[in-house]
C-alpha cells in the first residue's frame, strides 16, 4: 500500500476502551478508532475483544509505519494514523467497513484481494517487494508511489486465525532513484566536454539524491580544479548555457573532494562538520554530512561529493547508487578530456591557418566567423582571408577544401599560402585562380590523387572607384547587401560564371559589380546554404532572405545572421567572410583589460568617457556600459586572463566587442559590484541590444553586442 513522507506520529495511541482523558488527547485515526462505535461490527465492542487481538491493535495504533488490521470474514478496517494518510480521501469512511465495499474499484485487480484471501483462508504471509497500487485515484498527476508490502495472518488466543495484519514500506524513493540513475547515465552519453559532465553531473545529483552541496574535482596536472552547486542556487537557462565556473586547488589541498580523488578511497561522514576546516563560504561551513567518492578512470583523477547539513546515515542503498554514479562520472569525464584534447588541436591547428586579425581600414569593416561542423574532432577545409594588396585595394577570398582531417587542413593552409603570393604579385582574380588551378593540380599529382577537391571565390574591393572585381572557382556566388538611400535595404547574388573546381584546368571569368558606400559584400562556404534531404535552392533563398531582414549592414551581425539563416545541423563546417563599405568612416577605441577584480569596473568609467566625448546617446551610453561590464565579467569568470574591449562607432550602430585569450580550466573569481549574475547578465545584452553573439577565435573566443544609434 502507498504510505506516508515525512510524518512524525505519536510514540504511544490508545486502545479503544482508554480513559476519557486519555481519549480527548488523541486526534487523527486513532482519535477516529476510539470514536467509531466498533460493537456494530464484527469485531465487536473494545471491552470484549480477545487479548491477542488487542495486542494486535495495540501495536497498529502506536506503529508509525502503515499498518491496518482487516478482521473477520469481512475483512473489516482498522487502522493507523499512517494508513489513513495513504488512503486518502476514504478515510475516515474506511474505518469498520470491509474492505471489498472500501476498495470496490480495485477490489478485483492483481495484488488486491487474492493476497488478503490467501494470508486469511489458507495462513500463508506474503511478502511483495513492489507494489504500485492505485489506492487514491484522486490526487492529480502525481508520481504513483511504490510500495514493500507484508501480509501476515492475526490468531487469537485460541490460535485460530481471525484477520490480516498488513503493514506497508514506502520505497518510492529508492525507485525513483533507479530511474533517475537511468536517465543520468542517458544524459552523460551525450556529453563532449568536462563542463558538460560536470553541468548534468551537479543538476542530477542535487536532485536525485535531495542534497545541499554537490562538488566534482578532476585533475588538472600539478593542480585540481574543482565545481560546486549548492541547493537553492538560481539558475536561468542562460545560466544552463554557460560553463561552469571552476575554481582551482593546490594539489596537497586538504578538501575532502580532493582527498578522495587524490587516494582513490571513499568516505562517508554522517556528521561531523567535514568542510569547516577549508569552507569557501558559509554553505560550505553549514555541511554535516558528506559521501566522497574518487571517479575511477584509467586517464583522468577525480572525486564526488554529496553533502547534507543535517546528519545523514548513507543506506547500503544509497552508497551503491553514489558508487554507480561515481563510476558513470568517471567513464564521461574520461571520454570528455580524450574529446577536449583531440578537438582543441584540431581546432587549433584549422584557427591557426586562419588569420589572426583582419585588416583595419577606415572605409572598409570586414569581419569573420568559422564554426566546425558536427563532428568537432575534425579539422577542416574551410577558410578566408583579407589582406591589403599593393595597390591599396583589398583582397577578399574564402574557400573550401574537401575533407575533414589534418591533411585537408594542410591543404588548405598551402592553397591560402599561395592564394596571397599570387594575389600579391598580380591581383587580377582570374590570373591568381589560374595559378592556384596550377598548383591544386600539381598537389594532386604529387599526392597521387584525383580525390582532392578545392572551391575558392577571389575579390578585390576598390573602395575609391566603389566597385569589387570577383572570380570564382566552383564556389557559390557572393551575395551584396544593397543599402540604397532611398530604399529598404535587398540582399542580391552577383551573377559570377562559377567555373570548375581548381585542379581540372579551370578558367575562370571575372566579373565586376558596383560597390557603393552602405554596401556588404558576403563570402560563405557551402556549409552556410546545404542542407541534407533540402534543395539547394531553398537554402540560397533563405539566406537571401535573412540578410535583406537584418537590422543593419555591419559585417558581424551579418555573419551572425548568415550563419543561422537556414535552419537544421550542418554536417559541414561553416565559414564566412563579411565586408562592409561604411557610409562614413567609423570611430574606435580599444582597452586591454587585466584580470583583477576591479577590471570591470576600470571598464565602465573608460567607456562612458569615451562614449560621452564621441555625443553618444545618453540612452546608448547605459546600455553599452552595462552590457560591457557584464562581458568583461564573464570573460575573467571563465578564461581568467586578461581581455580586450573594442568598441566602433558608426553613423547607425555601435559595435562592442570583448575578447578573450584564455581556458576555462584556469578562474579568477571576480568581485564586483555589478549586476552581473552570468545568466542575468547575458539576458541583459539580449535584452539590451539589438544583436549579439559569439565568435570563436584562434586563442580564445569573442562576445560582442550591437546596439542600433537612434535617427538624429
């Protein structure tokens, strides 16, 4: 039978037939049983019960487990404060009715009747180790509770057999705590990274096991770097986006979590106080009890903790689910740190191909985005560039190399290498796409392939004769961004003769097209437009679409735009190359941001100096300022080192950019006096800016925000 939570019953009850007195103190069921007038039953008035029986009720109304006492041919009820509250909405009716009329509606359904008869007619206890039984069908949605059941035959003092004593243990808990074991290990599989598993690793285990504290540690070399959550702490689903905020320990650090993960041995305290000693806060200080348990990995140490500030005995129960748990956490943290590796130095050597910074012209802003495609393990082919050519003109290029490893990567840095030579010996793009067809076929025969497969769209932009000079290789034509003065801006795909591939004799045609001040021209890999089982075309018109939308010309939020412009995953990687002829030359600043506490706040008073002595809008100014400080913020929590802010400002935006070169695993904990709650703070800049995103760079990454400047 379903049975009570958390219920702390009287440590005596009285049996019917008690003193007046006695009986005015009692309240619940048992006030219930002393009230019901028993002599209209077949258990007959209190004063002429048998002994044997009484002691029965005896033990049933004093028992704070569920227990109830079915008597006779009829199977009368008598119960306890604890049954009653399991039965719900039929107590008190149920007391001295049988129990066919009580339960009619399940009184036939498997587990109800056939173990009542059994115990009654025959004597046999029965024991059901799990039982979910539809007791009270009135209570809503709730979670059916799973329940132990004992069935046990009453005798009288004769011996013969006169009732059923049925008692009940709840043990939804324990179930619910399997299942969720289930789910966890299900989440854990999908992780890639530490701070994947260290994020679904602190939600399951605050909840699973109802803790206050949770913490892992995993090695980090000559140090440890450890997470914690506490119970109570809010968190957002930006929160949920963000990683985890690691604090770094000495490797001889004394902390339990470390301890554990240092030795390989578990520890379970029931209470004691096992964190004063080396508390960080006062959650810290207010832990009794503490399960640790090392995670066991061949290639990464690390530990788990759960704690509890009220003294807590670790069931046999919940030390093995704790082990299971500690055992799946080290198999996920494990396959985390061997994705980490391979991914960072295929990442790092696909950013490293790449220039490191564009060029900063006055009429020109020129901006960039590559995203790996699914498989993050993968190096890829895809790159751009930008570069001044002799001529003062500016040479835009973006490329694809078919493949997705080292070797495709190599490739791809030896057709960039050689695409600006050329370019910077002669930059007509059909005579630089010629020479590369020279070499992409000289590479082929050297590799004794026919397999290698390179795409490439070349321009010179002349911002002074406004006009770009194109040439293509096999890739998909550019797209310009019209801004006319008169007129709703429209995107439009320059009709470029594509040609074939380079390395099968290609001669490409070039093709020249206005360039006027407003204008964006934009460069994309096809990653950017296909999609499986979609139509080519439908991706060339979505991204169209979304860029003639955009809120403005700037060539970030145009990558940004672009590469969320046709939904659904690309297996492919995504590159894109965005460049704006501005209207007016724009204005810019730069701060180099150290990793202190008191950076963010250093931030904002040369922000707003800046921006007041440029007649910013005092209502852009705020928003800038705040949505700033809560990037610098950000980025000292999670790279801890030093960051840049760059802030351009144009006729109709402000672009702010903050950028850091650090990892994750190294956290200086800023103190500031900010608004800045991670999440919140992100909620903010959404809230605060017209567009904003994230863009990963060779070392580190880069946040930036825009926020469009009001006509006038």
């Amino acid at each position: 039978m379903p049975g009570t939570v958390g219920r702390v019953p009287t440590p005596s009850a009285p049996t019917p037939g008690a003193s007046p007195q006695r009986a005015a103190a009692t309240s619940g069921a048992a006030g219930a049983v002393l009230a019901h007038p028993w002599a209209d039953t077949p258990l007959g008035a209190p004063e002429g019960w048998d002994p044997a029986v009484r002691a029965v009720v005896d033990l049933v109304l004093a028992s704070p487990v569920p227990m109830a006492l079915l008597y006779g041919d009829d199977l009368v009820l008598l119960y306890n404060d604890g049954y009653a509250e399991l039965i719900g909405a039929r107590h008190p009716g149920a007391l001295g009715r049988p129990a066919a009329e009580v339960y009619a509606d399940i009184w036939h359904e498997p587990g109800a009747s056939e173990v009542l008869e059994r115990a009654y007619r025959r004597g046999e206890p029965f024991l059901e180790r799990e039982a979910v039984l539809p007791i009270d069908r009135h209570r809503g949605g709730a979670e059916p509770a799973v329940f132990t059941r004992g069935y046990s035959p009453v005798r009288d003092s004769s011996g013969e057999i006169v009732g059923v004593l049925t008692v009940a243990a709840q043990t939804t808990q324990l179930t619910q705590q399997l299942q969720s074991l289930s789910e966890f290990a299900a989440a854990l599989s999908g992780t890639l990274t530490l701070d994947d598993v260290a994020r679904v690793t602190l939600r399951y285990c605050l909840h699973s096991f109802d803790a206050d504290r949770v913490s892992i540690v995993v090695d980090e070399g000559s140090a440890w770097r450890m997470v914690r959550r506490v119970r109570g702490e809010l968190l957002d689903e930006a929160d949920e986006r963000l990683p985890p905020l690691w604090r770094r320990m000495p490797a001889d650090a004394a902390v339990p979590v470390v301890v554990a993960a240092r030795s390989g041995v578990p520890s379970f305290i029931t209470d004691g106080y096992p964190l004063r000693e080396t508390a960080a806060d006062r959650h810290d200080q207010k832990i009794r009890a503490l399960a640790s348990l090392p995670l066991r990995s061949a290639v990464i140490r690390g530990a788990l903790t759960v704690g509890n500030q009220a003294p807590h005995l670790w069931s046999p129960a919940e030390r093995a689910l704790l082990a299971a748990s500690a055992e799946l956490i080290g198999q996920a943290a494990e396959r985390a740190r061997r994705f980490e590796t391979q991914h960072g130095t295929a990442q790092l050597l696909q950013r490293s191909m790449l220039p490191e910074r564009l060029p900063d012209l006055p009429r020109l802003r020129i901006a960039a985005r590559y995203d790996p495609g699914v498989d993050g393990n993968a190096a890829g082919g895809d790159f751009y560039d930008a570069f001044v050519l002799p001529t003062g003109a500016l040479g835009v290029v973006l490329g694809d190399v078919a493949g997705h490893d080292v070797q495709a990567a190599a490739r791809m840095g030896q057709v960039r290498a050689a695409l600006r030579a050329l370019a910077l010996t002669d930059p007509r793009p059909d005579a630089v796409l010629a020479g590369l067809d020279r070499l992409v076929a000289s590479l082929g025969v050297e590799g004794g392939t026919q397999e290698l497969f390179v795409t490439v769209v070349f321009g010179v932009i002349e911002a002074d004769r406004e006009r770009i000079t194109l040439a293509s290789a096999g890739h998909p034509a550019p797209l310009i961004r019209r801004r006319p003065a008169d007129a709703e801006p429209a995107a439009e795909y320059v009709e470029l003769p594509p040609g074939p591939p380079l390395g099968l004799g290609c001669q490409p045609r070039t093709t020249t097209v206005p360039f006027r001040p407003g204008d964006t021209l934009l460069l994309y890999s096809d990653g950017v437009v296909e999609r499986r089982w979609q139509d080519l075309s439908a991706g060339l018109a979505g991204l169209g679409a979304a860029v003639t939308a955009a809120g403005s010309s700037d060539p970030r939020a145009l990558c940004a735009v672009a590469t969320a412009a046709v939904p659904g995953a690309t297996e492919d990687d995504v590159a894109v190359l965005a460049v704006e002829h501005a209207v007016k030359p724009s204005r810019s600043a730069s701060m180099e941001v150290p990793a202190e506490p008191t950076a963010p706040s250093r931030v904002r008073h040369w922000m707003t100096a800046q921006l007041t002595e440029w007649r910013v809008p005092e209502g852009v100014v705020g928003s800038a300022v705040l949505c700033t400080s809560e990037l610098t913020t950000n980025a000292l929590l999670h790279a801890g080192t030093a960051a840049r802010v760059e802030i351009d400002l144009s006729a109709e935006r402000l672009l702010v950019s903050v950028a850091d070169s650090g990892t994750r695993g190294q956290v200086t904990r800023a103190r500031t006096e900010t608004l800045s709650s991670r999440g919140r703070g992100l909620g903010l800049i959404e809230e605060l800016s017209d567009a904003w995103g994230t863009d990963p760079t060779v070392r580190g990454s880069t946040v930036w925000f825009e926020i469009l400047i009001p006509p006038g």
